[in-house]
C-alpha cells in the first residue's frame, strides 16, 4: 500500500459555508502558504489584524520545520537520513520519533496494510510524471521484500531499519500529525475559532457561530473538484478524505491509482473510491491514517473498524455510486445549486 505522500497530496475537502459574521465581530484572518507540496490555509476569527498575522506566520514557521524533518524528499531530513544509514542508528529530532510511534501503532492495528516502509514501493510509481509508467513486474518484486514496518527499531532517540533496502514514507500520517501541532499552538495561544487545512486534513476550531458548526464539502470522486456529494458539519473536530482519484492514471482502460497493495506492489482493489474520517479535536493523525486504511480494506471490513474505535466517524463512497455511513457520521446530502454558491465563496477565501 503506498501512503499518501506529502507531493501533490490534495484530499477529497474544501472549505463551504465559512461565514465572516457570528462570534464576535473582528474580520477573519486567512493567509494561504505551499509546504507539503500543496497549499495550505489558516483561518484565524476574533482576532486583530496584527495578531492574527503574526500568530499565523509563526505556525507556518513550524510547518516549515517539521517538513524539514520528515520529508523523505529532503536530504537533511530525519528520515532521509534514516533511509540513507543502511541500517545505521540514526539520532532524529523527538516529533520524529512521536510519528513513527504512531505510524507503527496503526500498522498494527492494520495488520500492516498501512506501512511506513512503502519508500521503496513508492518510488517505483510516479503519479506527477508527465507519462506516468506502470513498473515492471520485475521491480515491483525486488521492492516488496522491504516492506515490513516490523523492521523499524526505535532506542530512545534513535532510529534504524533492520533491513537496509528498506525506505521509510511518512506520508500517510505526517500531514495530520503536523495539523494536531499546529491545533496545540494555537489552544496554548487561547484561540478558540479557526480554520487549519493542510492540502485537505482540515482541523475545525470551536464553531462558526454559537451552537452551529463549521461545515466542510465532501468532494464528488472524478469531479475534477467541481462537484460536493455531501456537507459535514463539525465542531472542534478533524475530518481527513483519501481517495483513488486524485493522484492516478489509465494504461489500456485499467486505472492505476497511488494508494497501493503491500502485498502485491500494485494498487489496492477494494469497492470504494473515498473514505472521510472524522474524529475529534487533536485527532487528525488519527484520521490521516485510518482513512487510509478503511480505503484499503474496502467498505465491510474499513465500517467495521471504525464503529470499533470511539470518537471517530465515516462517509464511504463506493465505486457503485452508493454512500455508506458509520451510524452517527454527521453527513448530509447537499443541494447542487446550494452548493456551487458556497464552493465559489470557499475558494475565493
């Protein structure tokens, strides 16, 4: 199964229904910026101008730090260097270690569908190429036996991999991870409205006004974003979507799509095109992860999982165009005319 990557990671949400009145009576504050490689938001409410701005670039501040950390794609990263020790300890900063230690904990839970050691697997497929290429059957079994998140050795502060083919990806959970950081900042400030999007794991501060929550448009797979299939509305929660259709290709009609297999190398055939998750404040890692699990495991097995673990909810969009729900998933339909107006006002925040 390949994670989802920090390159090109935009997820199945955007902002609808964001109203500039309500609580309080300051303009709200938003200032858009590109880490991950995709854009990322911050909506601050009830605040000066100058506070705002100056709380905002001091959160980007730590978006920029902790992706030099661990972003594989970056030499100097923690876990670049990880990859690149050949099975060497390697000393890495303590958020490190905090997101590998999660990363494990739900391949375990997912009795390792979900792996960080996918960097290996990952490679092998370039969803941004210009003329993306299928990888040849001969690579993809070469890849495999480096899967294996059991290999991942954690001593204090030091990190190696049992074996030194293998590539550590953070991309499933670090963007989420990143999110509950930057939600900790800013309840440490006493912020209590606001807007975090980090190219789709979005974090709902407070709510948009006294007893109604923020709401967030769950995007139509294939839609090219033009199209909501549902609203839901949230407060003081974390909502994270992962989809086969943002980041894929066609070779003879067969879709090839960046959420892939651990056992096979290729992508993971299951009936759904998106799952949401949603859960509560200080969640999004959560969420990151088990979205991308449920995908993997298909709409029986991935609502089964999610109805186990308390605080978290689930849309699941199936490939035969129905929409299944966890039983107190707070999702509605949204009107079509509706939503095309609050979609134009979303993106022109």
């Amino acid at each position: 199964m390949k994670q989802k990557t920090f390159c090109a990671l935009f997820l199945a949400l955007f902002f609808i229904t964001i109203a500039q009145t309500g609580c309080g009576s300051k303009e709200p504050i938003t200032r858009t910026s590109f880490y991950f490689n995709t854009p990322c938001s911050i909506t601050l409410y009830d605040m000066q101008e100058e506070e705002a701005q100056s709380l905002i670039t001091e959160l980007f501040r730590q978006c920029k730090e902790m992706e030099a950390l661990l972003s594989r794609t970056i030499p100097t990263s923690d876990v670049a260097r990880i990859n690149a020790a050949g099975g060497e300890p390697v000393e890495v900063s303590p958020v490190t270690i905090q997101v590998l230690e999660k990363a494990v904990d739900y391949s375990v839970l997912s009795e390792g569908a979900f792996d960080v050691t996918v960097g290996k697997l990952t490679d092998l497929w370039d969803f941004q190429a210009e003329s993306p290429v299928v990888p040849s059957a001969h690579q993809i079994q070469e890849a495999l036996p480096t899967v294996d998140y059991r290999g991942i050795e954690i001593s204090g502060n030091r990190v190696s991999l049992s074996n030194p083919d293998s590539a550590i990806d953070l991309g499933g959970i670090a963007k989420g991870f990143i999110a509950d950081r930057l939600t900790e900042s800013l309840e440490a400030k006493g912020i209590e409205r606001g807007i975090i999007n980090l190219g789709g794991n979005i974090v709902a501060l407070g709510e948009k006004e006294e007893d109604t929550g923020w709401e967030i448009g769950i995007e139509k797979p294939y839609s090219d974003r033009r199209e909501i299939v549902e609203v839901v509305s949230l407060s003081d929660q974390s909502v994270v979507t992962s989809g086969i259709y943002e980041r894929a290709f066609q070779v003879n009609g067969r879709l090839f799509h960046h959420v892939l297999d651990v056992k096979t190398g290729y992508p993971v055939q299951s009936d759904l095109e998106s799952v949401t998750i949603t859960g509560p404040k200080g969640s999004s890692a959560d969420c990151d992860a088990l979205s991308t699990i449920a995908l993997i495991l298909g709409s029986q097995k991935g609502m089964a999982l999610i109805e186990s673990l308390e605080g978290f909810e689930a849309s699941f969009v199936c490939k035969n165009g129905e929409i299944l729900h966890t039983p107190a998933m707070n999702a509605r339909p949204v009107d079509p005319d509706a939503a095309v107006v609050d979609r134009q006002r979303a993106q022109s925040d």
